[in-house]
C-alpha cells in the first residue's frame, strides 16, 4: 500500500507544466569523480552538446562544453573547474609587512594569469591541467611553504637534485623547473619580489624517436596481417594503465591495426591526431595527383590541412568500406576504432598491439640512442621516407604539411639521417 502512496497518478503529466527544454535531463546528470558535488556536467532537450554546471561564490555557472562524447565532457568539466577556480579565487595579493607571501599563495593568480593568456591565444588550455598536475605532485609539497624571498639558487638546486633522484628523464626535471620560473616571473612582475634568484641549469639532451626502415615497415604491416585476433602477452598491456574492460576488448591484434601503420606512414599526422580523427576531416580529392586532405581539429597551434601520399587514399577507402559493412562509416563517426567511445584509451589499446608487433618482427630500440621506437615512429618514418625517396623536397613544404617546423625537423625527424643515405643527391650534377 505504501509503495502505491508513493508513486506518481498515471495522469499527473497532464497537468504538471512541461520541463523547460534548457533544463537538465534528470537521468543525464553526472557528477565529476573526486571533484566536488557541485561539478556535474549534463544534457538538455536544448543542445545536442553536454553542458557543465557548478556553484561558486554563491553563483552557478554553466558553459556548453561543445562535444556530444561524454568522456571528453567530464576531461573539459574539469579544465572549466580549475579554470572558474582560479579567476574567482585569485584574488589580488599584497606583500605582507611580517614576511614575504608564500609560494603556494600564488598559484591562483598564475594560473589566471595562464588561462588570459589561452584567451588570446598565447597558451594552449590543454596546458594548464598539466601544469596544475606538476605543481600539486611535486613543486608545491616542497615549496608550498617556503616564502618566496627564501627560494633561492641552493633551495632550487636541492628541488632539481630531489627531481633526478626519482630516475626523471632531463626532459621532465626541465618542464618541472619551467613551471617554477611561470610563479617567479609572476611574483617579480607583481613586485613581489624585487630580484629573480639564479636557476641550475640543466642540459636536455635531444633524444629523438628513430623511424622504420623499409624492410622494418613491411615486417610491420605483414605481421599486422598475419596475427589479427592474436591475443597480446601480458608482459606488453600490463605496462600501460588501462581497465579490464578495455583490456578484454582490445587486447588482440586488430584488424585494423595494418591499415593504422600504412595510413600513418602515409598520412605524417600525430598519433594524437588520430585519436580524433573522423570521417568528416576526411576529403579525396582525385585531380593531376590523388590524395586525402585531412582537416584535423588544431594542434600545438597549427589548424592547416594535412595532404597525404597516394597510398593513403587505398587505405583510408578500404577502411571505409569495412566500416560501412560493420554499421559505422557516417561523417561523425571515427576512422579508427569506431566503436571505443572513450578515446583516451586508443592509443593505450594499440599500443599494446604494436609493442608486440615490433617483439614478433624482432625490432629493436633505436640504434642510435637507445630510445623504444613507439607508434609515433610511423610519423619518424612518414618523415624520414620523403627525406629520403621524395625527390627534392624542400624542408619548408614538409614542415608545413606536417604541422611542425623546420627546426623540429633537423632536430628531431631527420636526426638519425647520415649523409651516405642521400648518395645520389650529393654525387648528382645540374643538368
């Protein structure tokens, strides 16, 4: 009888006023893990994009997050938070007459002033959890509490010792001293502090992937074709985080995973890129020369079209046609791995693949450094191929194509070249 009490009359709807259609949808409403209550994203009958909503300072603030993917919903809700956080909360500091502030006091202001800086462009925003995530793992428990006119050259060499004790790379103690100098050079601009205090240098060591050989690239795609639905040993997935349910589905050689390599050497994109890669970025144009214009979302502040090689038009087109047989294939859905909604866990799930890949084609580190070569070693090789076979490609054009710069280039994709590899070039006479 109880149970009958509390449940709605079969006509209440007919008479209750109908749901405004901005407001959430009940069932949608999602509250952020290890993030406050009052952070939940949500959809409406308004958008077909999810929605953040949080109250701060006695006000809710809500902002469309522009994606209909609800992983990468709850990954921009929290940017948003930190983001909102930091501007309401950062308030002005003011040189104590005791004691200098302390370095914790200005993070809040830093990262405002990071987040004005996205604004117009000078900063990319994806750069702020990372900073934040520096700051709070390992900068702040050891100078949170230090005033910042006791932080000097001894306190910043004993931070850097302690960050190389940990068997850091150079690379990440250098981003970690970076960070420290963005509150510095706050401080300093604010008149916090009257002079910079001298930092340790640290040498970084350019340590560059290294690409595949041509007979490397053909074991590759041979083996990626031979060893489909092959379950990957655990020695390779265990390395990399992942959930059980990612490693069920996706601990297997794919049947993509040759198509990724060919599309890759052929295509000069980031792995990052293809993580997001759908069937709307993707143009055949089919005139003098046949390629794919690939208009990627922006990266590392570069929004202009890649080109691809001719071969990457075969494969992007079988590939296609696969898709369209298994259901998928529509503009807004993804070239690769269509069904895996939670894009982070792409390139983990192939990379367990490749890893193995290159185990069964008995691939070794880069001989020249002694770094693993990974999936990022196809765009090496995309590279390191028109170097090496693209006629007189100028670096110029490659750069460009490739959304990186010629410096990057000499420094890191055409590092590994020696001179005897372009023989003809250097033996050749003008015509």
């Amino acid at each position: 009888m109880q149970d009958l009490e509390k449940q709605q009359a079969a006509n209440d709807t007919n008479y209750l006023p109908p749901r405004h259609r901005t407001l959430p949808i009940l069932a949608s409403v999602t509250p952020i893990a290890n993030y406050p209550t009052k952070l939940r994203i949500f959809l409406t009958m308004a958008s077909r994009y999810w929605q953040v909503r949080c109250y701060l300072k006695g006000k809710t603030y809500t902002q469309s997050l522009k994606t209909t993917n609800k992983q990468a919903a709850i990954s921009q809700a929290k940017q948003f938070f930190h983001i909102k956080t930091a501007e309401l909360y950062a308030d002005k500091i003011e040189a104590r007459s005791d004691r200098s502030p302390k370095f914790a006091d200005l993070l809040p202001a830093v990262v405002q002033g990071l987040q004005a800086r996205v604004k117009r462009g000078e900063f990319a925003a994806a750069n702020i959890p990372i900073f934040l995530q520096r700051m709070h793992n390992s900068i702040l428990p050891f100078f949170g509490d230090m005033s910042m006119d006791q932080i000097g050259y001894k306190e910043l060499s004993a931070f850097m010792e302690m960050m190389s004790n940990r068997d850091l790379t150079a690379t990440t103690v250098h981003q970690h001293m970076v960070a420290i100098r963005k509150v510095f050079a706050h401080a300093h601009g604010n008149n916090i502090i009257q002079n910079l205090p001298k930092f340790p240098v640290i040498k970084v060591a350019d340590k560059p992937r290294g690409s595949f050989t041509v007979t490397e690239y053909r074991d590759l795609v041979r083996l990626a074709r031979q060893r489909i639905g092959q379950p990957v040993p655990q020695a390779f997935s265990k390395k990399y985080r992942s959930s059980s349910e990612i490693l069920e589905r996706h601990g297997v050689i794919n049947a993509d995973l040759h198509w990724l390599i060919r599309f890759m050497v052929n295509g000069f994109m980031r792995p990052g890129d293809i993580k997001f890669l759908k069937h709307k970025h993707v143009t055949i144009v089919r005139g003098k020369h046949i390629y794919l214009r690939l208009n990627l979302p922006e990266t590392k502040k570069h929004d202009k079209p890649i080109v691809t090689l001719q071969p990457a038009v075969f494969v992007y087109e079988r590939l296609l046609a696969k898709q369209k047989a298994d259901g998928y294939g529509r503009p807004d859905d993804y070239v690769f791995l269509p069904d895996l909604q939670d894009r982070k866990w792409l390139l983990v799930a192939y990379g367990w693949q490749f890893m193995y890949l290159q185990s069964l084609a008995g691939i070794e580190a880069n001989a020249a450094n002694g770094q693993t070569r990974t999936i990022y070693s196809l765009r090496h090789t995309a590279m390191t191929f028109r170097l090496l076979y693209g006629g007189k490609i100028d670096l110029l054009t490659l750069a460009r194509n490739a959304r990186t710069s010629v410096e990057m280039i000499e420094r890191f994709y055409a590092s590994n070249l020696t001179a005897e590899m372009n023989i003809d070039l250097l033996q050749g006479k003008r015509s």
